[in-house]
C-alpha cells in the first residue's frame, strides 16, 4: 500500500474517532463515523485478495444500513422535539432506531453476522483497529445515550452476545474468528452495566483494548493463524509465547490477572441494582468463552503437533520483540493491583 495513501487513512480514522466523540450534534457525530467508514476501507482491501475485497465490501454496505439508521434516528427525534443534541434523544421511535443501529456498528447479537468475516478476511493489524479504535465512537455514542435507552432491551442483547460470543468460538479454529467472538461476548460485559454505571462500561473496554493489542501484536510477531500453526510457534519466540498463554488468561477473566478487574466490578454492580439473577447468568456464560481460551492457551504452549505439519517451517525467525508489544503484555496481565488506584481516581 502506498506510504501515503496509509498515512492519509490514519489520519482520517484518527480525525473521525475525534470528531465523533466530542461532538455535541448528531450531524458532526454521524460525519465523524463516515469518515471513519471510508478511511478504513481501504486498509481492508490492501490485500488485494478477494477474500479482503468481500470483508471490505460486507464492512461496508453494513456500515452504511448503521449510520442511515442512526441518521434517521436523529432526524426523526428533531422532527418530533426540534433537538439535535445526542444527549436529548426521548422520542421512543427515535430511541429504538438508535440502539439498532449502533448494535450493527459494535456487531452486537442478533446484528453480529458481518463481524468474524470481515475480521478473517482483514490483516492482523487491521483487525486490530477493527476490534479496538473502530468501537470507540459507537460506544461513546452509547454511554451519551445511555439514560435514554431500553433497560430491557439492552439487557436481552447484552446476554445473547455473551451466550452467543461462548457458543460460537467453541468450534473455531482461525484465531481471528476466535477474538471475533470474544469481542462479540465483551461487547455483551459492557452493554449490560452501561445503563447503571457508564464509568464502568468505559473501563471495560479501555481494558478489553489493552489485552486485545496486547495479543493481536503478539500474534504478529509470530505469524500465527490459526491453531496448527500456533502449536508449532513456541519454537520462533518462547518467551512471548509464554507470555501470550498469560494474556489469553487475562482476557478470558481469571482472578489473579487484569481481565478479571472489569467483570468483578460488572457483577458487584449489578448485585447493588438488585439484577443478582442476571449477574449469575451472565457469569456462567463466561465459562464458554473461558474453554476456548484455555485451549488457545493449551495449543500454545503445552501441546506439540501429533503429526508432521504441512505448513512451511520458518527456520530464521525475526527474534525482535518491539517495546509497544512487551508493555501491553506487561499491563494485559499484571494491572490488577492498581485496582486500588482506579476506584480513587473513579
């Protein structure tokens, strides 16, 4: 891709992302997420392969439905109140029509089918952005909204992610699939308490972008694709595969490290709303997604291949380790005891 072409779209998704979320007027928010729709796009099809031309138009045409329905949401709210400020969305109409389409912009369930494809079809880095900086300004707009929003409503879909996030990366074998879904569930985790404590939801997912770039980088470094070649990586870098069984721990949420701050603080919060019923749902449907973590985890660095791989061996390895990829390990697995320090500054 050339130079400059890749800088402009930076920019541009940079530019976007900003807009968006200082914007007072939803016609400066809706601006902010096409410019974030069109400058994307060509970093997905960068490839020029048609796997990466069918993600990019799938990204596309869904991003497209999401932001004319949330343009007409907002339209619609004016016509009936005569206000363009986000924070004043009451028309009822008006409000479903949001959650409808910021759902399709996260791929919250049931509006969660264009996702993993366009994830597998997408680069590493590219899939990076996509589960991290592109979710930026959908869910600024939900936090803005939240007091607006259907309690129920958000409640069901919160659940359905997370069931659906478990089931479906049982069967996986591509790691990109894999993080699709476990984005899917996460988004799930944040969605529930969002309408109870917004403060929350924002730190759910500053910590999901910590520990998914965190393994998006590390994957990176070491090629790895799917699970065949993930068992045979622990010979390139040993000690950042190590470090990777620690960081897919960390995202499926178990106690000593970083990703089980976030869905302790979900379910004491809503044990304090009085939804303990719920709480206990959704944090029997982290077991799912906590299996396929532990044998991401298990392929990474406890197992050897049966058999001889078909895959072509690469003998000389870049063995650099860039900082960035180190620190966010680092934070990914042990930011739990800095807890303290957030519920002060919280």
């Amino acid at each position: 891709m050339n130079p400059q072409a890749k800088m402009i779209s930076i920019i541009s998704l940079l530019l976007g992302t900003t807009i968006t979320i200082s914007s007072n007027h939803w016609m400066m928010a809706w601006t902010g997420l096409e410019i974030n729709t069109l400058a994307i796009i060509p970093l997905i099809s960068k490839s020029h392969h048609p796997r990466a031309i069918e993600a990019a138009t799938k990204y596309f045409l869904t991003q497209a439905a999401a932001s004319t329905l949330l343009l007409f949401s907002s339209m619609t709210n004016a016509w009936f109140t005569g206000q363009w400020d986000i924070t004043q969305l009451t028309h009822p109409v008006s409000c479903l029509l949001l959650t409808t389409a910021i759902s399709i912009k996260l791929g919250l369930t049931p509006f969660h089918f264009w996702f993993p494809e366009v994830l597998q079809g997408s680069s590493l880095t590219t899939g990076l952005l996509l589960a991290t900086l592109m979710k930026f300004p959908p869910t600024a707009l939900f936090i803005l909204t939240s007091s607006s929003l259907n309690p129920t409503l958000l409640t069901t879909m919160a659940i359905a992610s997370a069931a659906l996030g478990g089931w479906m990366g049982l069967n996986q074998t591509q790691i990109r699939k894999v993080l699709a879904f476990s984005s899917i569930s996460h988004l799930g985790w944040m969605t529930i308490v969002i309408l109870y404590n917004p403060k929350l939801t924002l730190l759910t997912f500053y910590l999901y972008c910590l520990m998914t770039s965190a393994i998006f980088l590390t994957l990176n470094t070491t090629k790895i694709m799917n699970l065949a070649t993930m068992m045979t990586a622990w010979t390139k870098i040993p000690p950042l595969t190590a470090t990777l069984m620690l960081t897919l721990l960390s995202l499926a949420g178990l106690p000593p490290l970083t990703g089980f701050l976030p869905k302790w603080l979900i379910i004491q919060e809503l044990t304090k709303q009085e939804m303990t019923p719920v709480a206990t749902i959704i944090a029997l449907l982290s077991l799912l997604g906590l299996f396929f973590y532990l044998r991401l985890a298990y392929c990474a660095t406890i197992t050897l291949p049966p058999n001889s791989s078909n895959h072509m061996k690469q003998w000389q390895t870049n063995k650099s380790v860039r900082i960035p990829t180190t620190t966010l390990i680092s934070l990914s697995i042990m930011l739990l005891p800095l807890s303290p320090m957030i519920f002060t500054a919280t």
